[in-house]
C-alpha cells in the first residue's frame, strides 16, 4: 500500500469517527488529492497541509 493510500485510509477514518457525512468524507478525499504535484512529486507540504486538513 503507498504512503497516498495509507494517509487516505486514515483521513477517511478520522472523519469517520468523527461523525462526518459521507460529502463531508468527500471533500476531504478531495482536497488531498487537490495538493498532489502530478508530476510525480508529493511536496512535504501538501503532504502535511492533507494530514492536517487543510
């Protein structure tokens, strides 16, 4: 499993557990997905803008 994929599987569980709605869920699936370079590259700041929600 890559590191995308494992830090997607914790998010989705965070809100989970927090009681977010499943557009909730989305979003933030979204805005993860929303901070990666495509260019193959995952800047430590995207990555750490995701892990915190932002």
């Amino acid at each position: 499993m890559s590191e995308l994929e494992k830090l997607v599987r914790r998010r989705m569980q965070e809100e989970y557990a927090k009681g977010s709605s499943a557009e909730e869920i989305a979003k933030v699936v979204r805005d993860i997905f929303n901070s990666i370079d495509l260019s193959g590259k995952w800047p430590e700041a995207a990555a750490h803008r995701a892990d915190i929600g932002h």
